[in-house]
C-alpha cells in the first residue's frame, strides 16, 4: 500500500502540560509559525482558542483536556509549553522603561468679575472666591504664611506678604520653635489676568502687613521682626527706602494724600508717621496697647487706630498728629482689624478671639450694631455695594458673609487653612 502524506495524530494531555509549564499561551500564539504546516482538526482548534483568549493559557484549553495534534504540532507546543523562554530560545526582552511623566501645571482659575480674595497663613495658598455665587473657584499657591493683602488701583494685581518666619501664636515659646527661613520673605505679585503668582519681590525680614501707593508705583511693608518698614519700587523690584520704627510693627494705611504712610508698632503701642516727602519719621503717636490697623475718614481729616489689649479706638487729628479721644469699647472687645465705609459714615472693626464685627458711628463715636462672626476674625472687606462684610476666621478654616442690613451671619465659606487677610477686587 503506497505511503500516506498525511501527518500522524497524536493524542495529547495539552491542559496538564502547558500548565506545569511558566510560558503563556501569549508565546504559543506568537510562535503560531510552528504549527502552521499542521492541517488537523486539533491544530485548528488550538489555534482558535490562542485567538479567542490570548494570554490566559488556562483557560486558552478549558475543556479539552485532550485533543488530536500531528507529531510536528506536539513538538511544537510542547516546545513552547515546557520552555521558559520565548520563541528562538532568547530570553525575552525586558519591557521598554516608561520614561517619566512631565509634571502638568495646573490650568490657572478663572478669574471672576468681582472676586473675593483671602490668604490662607498655614496652608500657603490664595483661595479664590467668586462674590456673585459665594463659592471658592480656585486656589493660588503663594509660599510661606501669606497673610497682609493689597490691590493695585487698578485691579489688575494682588500683593501679597510673604514670611519665613515660624507661626508664634498666642503662647507660643518662641525658643522652641525653628529658625526662620528668609528665603521665603518677600511680597508675592499675584497678575490677576493670568491668574497665577507672578513673582516675589524682596520685602525686608518678615513681612506681615503692607499698603499700596495710589499711583500704584510703590508698596509699602511693616517688617515685624525687624522693626522697620521697608519701600519697595514695584517696577524695578528693588527696596528703595526704610524706616526704623517700634518693635512689632504691623498695620500699613496710606493718607488719602498719599503723602505719608502710617505704620503701627504693637510692641511700643503708637503709630509711626512716615513722611514720603521728607523721607523721614515724622512723629510717633502713643495709641492704646498693641495697636493692629489704621483707618482714615475719605476726607483724611481723621485717623481710628484699634488697640487690641486696650479694648479701645484711638481718634487721631490727621492734620496735627495728635490724639482727639478714646473710645471705649465694650469690656473683653480686641480690637484688631478695620475698614472705613466710602463715605465715612460707618466703622467696621473685627474683634479676633471676641469673635464680633462692631460697626461705629463716626459722627458720634459709638457703636451702633454688632454681629458674632465666627471664631478669631482678622481681615476684613466689605463688596462694592457695601451691602456686605467679608470676614476671614482663622480657627474656622472659613469666610463669613454678613448682611449689614439684617446684621447676620448669611454664610460661610470654607477655604485653606489659616484664613489672615482678604480684599475684593471687581475686575475693569
């Protein structure tokens, strides 16, 4: 009988073997050459199942615990199954090291039309609020405690105070916490067009507070360790002018002239009147003890400086620097920050640890109203239509918003952690 050409069957255990063996059904598949001379029934139905499951060699032949194979397809499986390197017999190749991800900045926040801006003093940050929703649309990472903040006169730009020096709250040993850090002092220039932080310019040791001139050209800065107040040229970046004033230094306002900036000295309890003109101290003004801001009628004609540990206002004759009276407040008040309504009718001053908003006549010198804000508020704004007091509680980790007609707390926003000062700003 003539000889056949058709291969001879195998039956072969395919389940068992490819089991015990480390190469996935993956390399069968890639090594389907092998077999692709055999025309059985079990080399179709194995290489059905290769396709069908790809790298799962045990399920690749569940269920066929045999099947018929030609000798060249055994030995070609079983070649495969029992090797432990890949086709060819070279060991495969490692996979191609993933180069690493280029860090995506983040997409800048949209700027709202009217904003509502507060430093967060431990978490490092600029929370970003929109006034028309009342809900944070986004953050700014600024540096170290951020926490004294101004406009530009034209909106376009924030400032913001910038220092290494470690948090000494109420307390605190000073001896146990660490050295600063200077490199982080400096005023932050937030571009409120681009929505990022700009730059940093230099600011003299420990900034906490500062002003912007009415051209906009300079910022002024309350240097507290150092006890001086710095000027710093807003287009060349460059310190141009310091003053030495009292210990602790702290609020920054410019005259509505513009020609003198007044700075407060908590250690000393005065106020320091820089004369921009003659570049000198013109004279310090004892105020009450720990003095924290400063707030001018419209006209200019009159100065309240709060005192803190005092639990009063000091009225200044801005013309002839010279104290008019003390007001006094209710006892436990702290008065700490201020801001005088544009037509200089009303007062508003925040009480930190005696959690109140005050609200003060000016033309009578008392106070007419007051509303619990929430725990420690410092910074204080009002919105453009002066419907409204914005206060940053630092405790609280929030904003409240306080109606000025019913005199309520209506809402409170959350934002970082350490929530100092806040401005509005409504974009041109």
């Amino acid at each position: 009988m003539p000889a056949s050409n058709a291969p001879s069957l195998v039956h072969v255990p395919l389940l068992g073997a490819l089991d015990d063996s480390n190469q996935t059904a993956e390399s069968i598949k890639g090594c389907g050459a092998d077999v692709a001379g055999d025309t059985g029934s079990g080399h179709a139905m194995a290489m059905s199942r290769i396709r069908e499951h790809g790298s799962n060699r045990r399920q690749l032949f569940m269920g066929m615990s045999t099947i018929n194979l030609s000798a060249a397809t055994v030995a070609a499986i079983f070649s495969l199954a029992i090797a432990t390197t890949g086709c060819g017999g070279a060991a495969p190749a490692p996979p191609a090291t993933q180069a690493a991800a280029t860090p995506v900045e983040p997409a800048a926040p949209k700027i709202p039309a009217v904003g509502l801006y507060v430093t967060n003093e431990s978490s490092g940050e600029l929370t970003i609020i929109d006034a028309a929703s009342l809900a944070p649309v986004g953050t700014i990472k600024l540096g170290k405690r951020p926490r004294g903040i101004a406009a530009s006169p034209d909106g376009s730009r924030l400032y913001v105070a910038l220092s290494g020096s470690p948090n000494a709250g109420p307390g605190v040993d000073e001896k146990t916490l660490p050295p600063p850090d200077r490199s982080a002092d400096g005023i932050g220039v937030v571009d409120l067009k681009q929505g990022k932080l700009l730059k940093v310019l230099p600011s003299g040791t420990d900034p906490e507070q500062l002003a912007v001139s009415h051209d906009g050209t300079k910022v002024f800065i309350a240097n507290e360790d150092a006890g001086k107040a710095s000027v710093v040229d807003v287009a060349t970046g460059e310190i141009v002018e310091t003053f030495k004033i009292g210990d602790e230094p702290e609020g920054v306002s410019v005259e509505p002239s513009g020609n003198r900036v007044w700075v407060t000295s908590e250690e000393d309890g005065a106020v320091f009147v820089l004369d921009l003109v003659a570049h000198r101290v013109a004279k310090a003004i004892k105020v009450g003890p720990r003095p924290r801001s400063v707030a001018f009628l419209p006209d200019g004609s009159r100065a309240y400086v709060p005192s803190e540990n005092g639990a009063t206002l000091t009225l200044i004759d801005v013309k002839g620097l010279r104290p008019l009276k003390t007001i006094a407040l209710a006892a436990g008040m702290r008065p700490m920050g201020t801001r005088m309504s544009a037509d200089g009718k009303r007062l508003y001053v925040t009480t930190g640890r005696s959690k109140m908003v005050l609200i003060l006549d000016t033309a009578t010198n008392k106070v007419i109203g007051s509303i619990e804000a929430g725990p420690r508020p410092w910074g204080i704004t009002l919105s453009p239509d002066e419907k409204t007091i914005y206060t940053a509680n630092g405790p609280s980790n929030d904003v409240s918003v306080i109606d000025i007609e019913t005199r309520a707390v209506t809402k409170k926003i959350p934002v970082g952690r350490g929530p100092w000062g806040v401005v509005v700003v409504k974009q041109p």
